[in-house]
C-alpha cells in the first residue's frame, strides 16, 4: 500500500501500515482470557482479549487509550501471535523488538505494556481454568509511559 511513498527516516513501511490500519483492534467477545495493563501514572492501558484451543492462539484482540507507539506495536504483535502457539507468542516479544529496531525508552514502555496485557490475559485465562471467577487479570506496570517532557510540562503549570 506505501510502497511508493518515501519513508520518513526510521519508518519501514510494515510500521506504516499497522499505525495507518491497524490489526485486530477491538474486543473480543468469547475471549477464553482477558488481561488488562495499567500505567496508573498517566492511567494508559492496554486490554488484551485471547482465544485459545489446545495452546493455540485461535484469535486475538486489543484495544488501548495509548499513543499510536502502543496501537502500532499492539498491532504488529497480535499479527504475529495470531494462530501461532503459546511457545511462539513467547519468542514473539523478541522477534518484535527485532523487526522494531532500535527503540527509544518511551517506546520500549509502550511494547512493554502491550506484552505484559498479553501476559494478564493468559494468567486469566489459567485462573479461570482453575476455577476462578475473575472477569480480567490486571498487570500495574513498573514503569510509566509518562516523558521527561511530559514531567517538565507538568512541574512548570505547578
């Protein structure tokens, strides 16, 4: 679709793609596991919906109020994973950060919030196996996806 536009340096035309249309975004409404990551400093999440069938990932979904680093990487990954095995998704997170390139911290954030709401949705999915009544499973992340000039801003309306 872009291949006949010229790629602002650093931008492959896969990144494109998945930041202009991206996949398997929504809900998922027979999700056999349901994971939610939550930066509770700029309150972004990302909700991940899986589908799985004998450690097969039979559909996948997500949906986020993050920036479009978070829709892209959150697209790109559920592409990946998408009828693959759970051994595979797991590879998957590195296979990503490859195809990504070099990342800078904010983005490297925003890949890990993706993954770890990936992470919720399969320890929902077991605790439900084992017989838990839990809607979803919530990750509170480590680090924020809040900037440094994103604090600067904040400190000087202060």
């Amino acid at each position: 679709m872009f291949e006949n536009v010229k790629m602002p340096e650093g931008l492959n035309p896969e990144v494109l793609e998945h930041l202009m249309n991206p996949k398997n975004y929504g809900k998922l409404d027979d999700a056999d596991g349901v994971g939610v990551a939550l930066d509770e400093k700029t309150k972004e999440y990302v909700i991940f919906y899986t589908k799985l069938d004998d450690n097969i990932i039979k559909d996948v979904k997500f949906a986020t109020n993050g920036c479009q680093d978070t829709v892209v990487i959150g697209s790109m990954f559920t592409q990946m994973i998408k009828e693959n095995d759970l051994d595979y998704a797991n590879t998957a997170v590195e296979k990503i950060h490859e195809k990504l390139g070099k990342l800078s911290a904010q983005q490297l954030i925003c890949a890990e919030i993706v993954f770890s709401a990936f992470l919720a949705s399969l320890q929902n999915f077991e605790n439900r196996k084992n017989g838990a009544d839990e809607e979803l499973h919530l990750f509170k992340m480590k680090e924020s996806c809040e900037t440094t000039a994103t604090k600067k801003d904040d400190d000087e309306d202060k």
